[in-house]
C-alpha cells in the first residue's frame, strides 16, 4: 500500500512509508556488502523476462535455475517474490541476490513485478479485498497466471510452493497464502502490515507454515502488526517462526541467515 514513487523518496501513507530503507542494507551473509551491488546477471544464474498469458501488464522475471543443477525427483521448488516500495524491476538485483545467497542450485526464483494503473495508485499489489480504481486484474488473477506458465515450463514440486513479499508485497503474500485452495504451501513475510479485515478468512492458515521477520525498531510498519499476526495465525492453526532484528524497517543486519532459517522452517513444515 504504497504511493508510486521512487524508493528514495519518502511518502507516508496509511502507516506505509515508500523509503530507501526498502533497499537491502548490510547483509551479514553478503559480507558487509551491499547485496544490491552485486552484478544483476551471472552466467551460471539465467533470469528471462516474460508475460503471464502473452499480458504486457502481468509481467514477471525467472531467475534460475542454476545452470546444470539437477532437478530433484518431486520437481523444482519456488519461491515468488513480491518486492516492496513500488514493485517494480528495480529491485531484480537484490531479488536475484536471495536466490544465490539464500537458496540451493535447485530453485527456481519467480519475482512479479506491480502493474501501474494510475499515476495517483496508492495500492501497489491490489487484490479482490484491496482494490484500485482502474486496474484490470487482482494480484490473485495475476499470481494464478504466473504460476499457470511457470508449472508449464519446469517440473514443480508441489509441497514446495512458497511466496516471499515485503513491506507493501507482505499483504498480497498473506492473501495468496489464506485463499481457499492455493497452491502456495508457504509464506515468508518482512517488515509488513496486517490487517485481517482486507485478507481472506485465517481458516485458510491452519497447518500452513509463516515465517515472520520484523525489526521492534520499525516505524514504517509498526512492530505491534507483526505481534498481531504471529498470535492470529497461530491461533488459526499456522506453524508460525518469528525473528526480529535492529535497525528499523528495511532489509538490514544478517538478511541471508534470516532467509536461510525461513526457508528452512518452510521446507519443514510444508512437507508435513
């Protein structure tokens, strides 16, 4: 839920605030550099740039997998990002980064990238309970296109189907894990807001694991949202790991040990 501007600027918006901070800062398991400094293409990393549907809207970008890697007998597990701030391409950088830094040969790393509707659009990612004037499709519609061409080109493994979203991408993450009958088997959500009434019904939690990554010190996304959603998944049924880190809202301190540990609690908990 944020307006559409650059993720240098800093523009507050129903408790949401589109910063810098949005960038990666320090990763611990990039050795103190900047995770986003890295080189955007590798040759051993293929990323292709595609439309869900031949849509020049439902845009998306494949990162991986690794060159040679083998693909494991149940299929190729995946992860989708939505990214933060605006959504856009921008951020393939760092998003790549993950799946070097924080996942195995075997993945395949599937980033939507937010359609833009209108210059004045408030709601980065809307879906059927959070919606924008003029938008033609909801993040499930679009979501439900993209993993309709990503099972067609690799072998996917089904109980591996997780999905990634921070800070404005965290609320269509909650919602493409609660939908009845969704595909997504796992959720990994940083530094993002909760608010039941604009998601599908918690029932749709029960047995399904959460990993939630959240600084006290956010002032963007306020600490006491995450509390809120680690005590209502719970009760709901959820396999829930929580961790916290300094520093305020944003990708910073150990991002890749946090990363590693969520998709391990994922891995665990999704295969039961």
């Amino acid at each position: 839920m944020r307006r559409w501007t650059s993720p240098a600027a800093l523009v507050v918006l129903l408790g949401v605030v589109a910063s810098a901070d949005d960038k990666p800062k320090d990763g611990k398991g990039a050795k103190g550099e900047d995770p986003a400094a890295k080189p955007a293409e590798d040759d051993d990393l293929p990323t292709q740039d595609l439309r869900a549907g031949g849509d020049e809207k439902k845009r998306y970008l494949v990162h991986g997998p690794k060159k040679d890697s083998k693909e494991p007998k149940e299929g190729r597990p995946v992860l989708y990002v939505l990214p933060g701030g605006n959504g856009d391409a921008e951020f393939r950088t760092f998003v790549k980064s993950m799946l070097r830094e924080a996942l195995t040969d075997e993945w395949v790393e599937v980033q939507l990238v937010a359609a833009k509707w209108r210059d004045d659009q408030t709601i980065v990612w809307p879906t059927k309970l959070d919606q924008t004037r003029d938008a033609k499709f909801t993040t499930e519609e679009f979501f439900a296109a993209v993993h309709k061409d990503v099972t067609k080109a690799f072998k996917i493994d089904a109980k591996r189907v997780f999905a990634l979203g921070w800070s404005s991408g965290g609320p269509p993450v909650y919602t493409l894990a609660l939908q009845s009958k969704s595909p997504v088997t796992g959720a990994y959500l940083a530094q993002s807001v909760f608010y039941p009434s604009k998601l599908p019904s918690l029932g749709g939690a029960k047995g399904k694991p959460f990993f939630i990554d959240h600084s006290p010190d956010d002032k963007t996304c306020e600490f006491k949202l995450a509390e809120e959603a680690r005590d209502a998944l719970k009760k709901a049924g959820a396999e829930v790991e929580f961790v916290t880190y300094e520093g305020g809202h944003g990708w910073k301190g150990d991002i890749w040990g946090r990363m590693k540990k969520g998709i391990a609690h994922l891995t665990k908990h999704a295969a039961k």
